[in-house]
C-alpha cells in the first residue's frame, strides 16, 4: 500500500460502501483499506467489486488498519457498537447513516470525532447551510424533495423495484414508505438546531418546487427557528434545498440575480451524489480543511423517528428488523410528546406483548427488545431531553 495515502476503513458491503469503495480506487489521497462485514468471508461475497482480501470479520483489524473509518452498514445496532469501539481506538468516524445517528449519534460524538457525510440529504443540507449563510442569508426551512410516495406499498412492487435499483427490499420499502426522508429531516433538525411542524413533516405536495418550498417558508416563518420538512414532487430535481430570507436592502439585487422578489428565497441544490461526496468529507476530517463541517445528530436534539403500525400487529409476533418492513414506517415526532415511543431504528428482533391497532405508534410497553448498545444510548439521550425539559418548566 502507498503509505503516503490515508488508509480508509469501512463498516458495511452494501450499495453505499461498494459505491465508495470504488471511488476510493482512484483518489490521489485515499486508499481503501479494510472492510468490516458480518458476512462469511470464507466464500465469495456477491456483488464484492474489488479483490476479497481487504475483508475481516475483525474490528481490531479494521482499527489498526485504519486512519479513518467510514461507517455506511444500514443497520443502528451493529453500526453502534462499531462506531464506539472505533472511536474508543481514538479514530475518527465518518458516517451515511442518518438511523444510526438519530438514535446513538448524540451519545457516540462525546466520545470523538464523529460527522456525518456529505451526499445524502442531511449531509447537503447541512453544506448547503454554511454555504447560504455565508452569502447571509437566515435560513427559514431546511427542504428535502420526495417524488413519490406510497404507505403501503406490497411486496411484489418492492421487489421488482429492489431488482431494478440495484438496492436491498429493506432499503426501496424505507425509501418509498416515506420512513427514509422522516429519518433524514429528523437528523437535520437535530443537527442544524432547526425544529418541525408538526408529527410526520408536512410533506407539502407541489407540481412545481418553488410552489411547495414558498407554501413551507409561510407556514414556518415566525415559528421562532427554521423547520425541517419535505415536499412531494414528480418532477423536482433529486436534491435539497433552502426556503430563507435576506435584508431588505438585497431585494433587488436578488431580484435581478432571478431569486425573485421575496421576501422568500429558494436556493437549490440539484442533486446529491452520496458515496461520490464522501471522500470530500473524509478529506476535511482528516485535514482539518473545512472545522465548520461538524455535522451530527447534535447534542440538543429536538426530533425522532418513530415505529408506526402499517397493520395490525397482535400480541406474539416478532418483527425481525422494522426499517424497510410491510409491518411498521417511520413518523418523525417532537421527542418530548413522545418519550415512549420506539425509534424504528432499534426495532429489531422485536417481540409484541401486546396488540397494536394500525396507526398506532409502537411503544416500549408495547414490545420485547433485545438489550443492545444503541438501545443504551437511546435511553441516556431520551432521559436528557426529558430532564431538559422539566427544568425549563421549573
């Protein structure tokens, strides 16, 4: 190996990480150096794009191998666990997951560095944030962009979509359920100290962008601190955007600049190229190049994504992993109305001990969950936002 490289470890063989792991083949700076998998390494892995020997089941390994690790497997509670040991090793963790850094990113980043990259949604927004501030904009609402949506899709379309795409059946069902964009805006007003509308995002439908995005800025202006939400649009650009206001002062030279006449300003970004953007991210981190890029989950966070029923479950079933299921999605909801509710991401393994109706919101009475890292961490979190509270109301 070129030891004038940094040497980049990965948590996870699915889509992003072989994305990635391709990207990192030709970087002039970075080079692949392990990855972690659960998966027998002793038989050929399907779908594995490079040489199989940069696999281990070893995270001792992925550490010592390792200037930086990028944590991208999907799943909180293995992602948990890897993420401590290897900030624990005092190495620094890049994450695309927005699951696991709702439910344990606000625990794990008092233990080192930990950032969640640009590309996916969050990661842009949060970009996008540092750059329209610059220019001195006050951001008004934080915007992801959904073209389609369906609650309840059925198995046969998500898994001819699954083969299509290229993708896992958990991961098309979470992305068109609308549990994925829940999570998303959840991280990014955690993370950006923005605050939401109301439970399950506002989800404004909108033929044109700026339609949706001018109807968000009405309803969030005055709310006292930007929201996150989401629009619903066919034909909008795969990307993000910001709703924000300016000075008076500016109004005509933005007019001019074609941002309109205000006093609401949509600045787009057209896309996001998720494993493509992680190695700017990397890059930062390890190089101190942009300190202002510390993006998280945060230490205040305000928002989760919770299980919610697509059916009616009864008492006895088992659902083996909640994200991307026909069994629950994802509703984000203020933390502090809903202290018992479970965060999808940690249902898991998950056995009911009693009913719940269709609709109805999964809580910790509801179920048996197996004693897990992230359920830890979720539980110290819940607990500070909970004390917060009170004190604000003494």
């Amino acid at each position: 190996m070129d030891s004038k490289k940094y040497r980049i470890g990965i948590v996870g063989t699915g889509f992003i990480a072989r994305g990635l792991m391709l990207a990192l083949k030709y970087h002039p700076e970075l080079q692949l150096s392990r990855v972690l998998t659960r998966r027998n390494i002793s038989k050929k892995l399907e779908k594995f794009p490079l040489d199989q020997k940069v696999l281990t089941n070893d995270i001792t390994d992925l550490i010592k191998e390792s200037d930086l690790v990028v944590e991208c497997s999907g799943d909180v509670l293995h992602g948990t666990e890897a993420v401590e040991q290897v900030l624990d090793a005092r190495l620094p963790v890049v994450t695309m997951n927005s699951e696991l850094q709702i439910v344990s990113g606000t625990m794990l980043a008092r233990k080192g560095t930990l950032i969640e990259a640009e590309g996916d949604q969050p990661g842009s927004l949060a970009s996008l944030d540092l750059e329209v501030r610059d220019m001195g904009f006050e951001p008004v609402v934080y915007g992801n962009i959904k073209r389609f949506l369906n609650l309840n899709p059925t198995s046969e379309e998500m898994e001819y979509w699954s083969k299509r795409q290229g993708i896992s059946m958990d991961q098309v069902t979470a992305f068109t359920d609308g549990t994925k964009v829940q999570i998303e805006q959840a991280l990014v007003a955690n993370g950006l100290g923005a605050t939401i509308l109301c439970r399950n995002l506002s989800g404004i439908p909108c033929k044109a962008l700026e339609d949706g995005a001018y109807r968000l800025g009405e309803m969030a202006d005055g709310f006292g601190k930007a929201v996150s939400d989401y629009v619903l649009s066919a034909t909008a650009p795969a990307g993000v955007f910001i709703v924000a206001k300016h000075v008076d002062e500016q109004k005509p030279y933005l007019e001019y600049l074609k941002l309109g006449s205000g006093p609401y300003y949509v600045i787009l970004r057209p896309y996001h190229l998720c494993h493509l953007e992680i190695p700017r991210t990397i890059i930062n981190v390890l190089q101190e190049k942009n300190s202002r890029y510390c993006f998280n989950n945060g230490q205040n966070p305000v928002a989760q994504t919770f299980a919610v029923a697509k059916r009616q479950i009864q008492k006895g079933e088992s659902i083996k992993r909640g994200l991307g299921s026909f069994d629950v999605r994802g509703e984000t909801a203020k933390i502090v109305n809903h202290p018992e509710g479970i965060p999808i991401g940690l249902l898991q393994e998950a056995i009911f001990i009693r009913p719940v109706a269709e609709g109805q919101m999964v809580t910790f009475p509801d179920v048996e969950l197996p004693k897990s890292r992230a359920l830890e961490l979720w539980k110290q979190t819940l607990a500070e936002v909970m004390t917060k509270k009170h004190n604000q109301k003494i």
